[in-house]
C-alpha cells in the first residue's frame, strides 16, 4: 500500500513581496492544501474570524504557549506578537494533510529549527525598487515603515540560502503557477511517500 505523508509548505519572503496574494491565489485553485491559521496579539478586524483567520488571544495567552512550546514560531511584528499553533499543524500533517504556512523570514528559519523536514519557499520580489512601487501602491504604510521595510529586505534576502525553492513574483500568475508546480513535485517525492 502506498501513502502519502502530510508535507508543511512554508512560503515566506520580504513585506510586501506578494506572499498574501499568492496564498490567496493557491488556496482558490487547490482545495487539498490547508491553511495553517496563526495565532496573534492584534485585535480582529471587522472581517475577521476567530479560529478561521487567527486564532485571536491576549498576550498573557501567548506567553503561555511560548513557555509551554506550544508555538512552532513565534515573533513581534510592528507592536503585536504573531506565532503558529504547533498542534493545528502536527494533527493536519498526521491525518495525511497537506499544510500551507504564509509567515515572514524570521519565523520561518524557527520553523527550520524545529522541522527541517517542511518545503521552504522564498517568494522574491524582481528589485528593490518594485518592492518600493508597490509598498507605496498598498497604501497602508507610511514612509517611514516602507523605508524600514526596504532596509529589512536586503538583509533578509541574504536567508534565501537556508530555503528550498526560489520563485520570483514578477507576476503574480507565474508566480503561483511555480509554488503549484513545486506542491505537486514534493507530493510525487519518494522523501514524502510510505511505501507498506
């Protein structure tokens, strides 16, 4: 009998790299992949859903899962802490699931750390300066927080290194249509199939 084992996808990359919209994009194009849902600090947003968007809990409560290792990474993000549950995660990838995990560059290399085994994506942007273009197109950030953005970028893009994959999202479309082709290549893996 053969059978697949779960796989931990982690796609990661600078701020404003086009890591929510490619993850978006996969999600409505490949409904056997799962999201992995985050746990944070920050307060809901008019749309969002706890257990479904975040796992929305106050910062006592997330000490708590940082001293009982309950985190598989864990970090600060502009005044808020944001980390992934390690049991959400775990109870997918044994039940033969497939898990998507859209976090920044620190948390990946903590995922690493704990489980080298997962698929690590650097999602890249073209240049610099596309990142800037497209920072200010956001318009949520003021120029200080896209200046601070940029500096970070260039130091994280020295991480690439430590991933498995470079994609680099010129469009958005190409883009997804790599992290799919690479979802698919690792599930015809030897390295992720159990043969018995």
């Amino acid at each position: 009998m053969i059978k697949r084992k779960g796989i931990l996808f982690v796609l990661s990359g600078p701020s404003g790299v086009g890591k929510g919209t490619v993850k978006e994009a996969l999600l409505k194009t490949m409904d056997d992949i799962c999201l992995s849902v985050s746990a944070t600090t920050r307060k809901p947003r008019s749309n969002e859903v706890h257990s479904k968007d975040y796992f929305f809990v106050d910062l006592k409560e997330f000490q708590e899962m940082i001293d009982n290792n309950k985190l598989l990474e864990w970090a600060q993000v502009y005044s808020n802490w944001y980390g992934t549950p390690r049991h959400f995660v775990l109870e997918h990838l044994q039940k033969g699931c497939d898990v998507l995990l859209e976090i920044d560059i620190q948390g990946a290399m903590q995922v690493k750390n704990k489980m080298p085994e997962a698929i690590f994506i650097f999602l890249a942007p073209p240049d610099l300066n596309e990142l800037a273009r497209r920072l200010c197109s956001r318009g949520e950030d003021s120029q200080e927080s896209i200046d601070l953005r940029l500096a970070t970028c260039e130091a994280e893009m020295a991480h690439i290194k430590y991933y498995d994959y470079l994609v680099v999202n010129n469009d958005v479309n190409e883009a997804l249509e790599k992290v799919r082709s690479i979802i698919q290549a690792e599930r015809c893996s030897l390295n992720n199939i159990i043969v018995g």
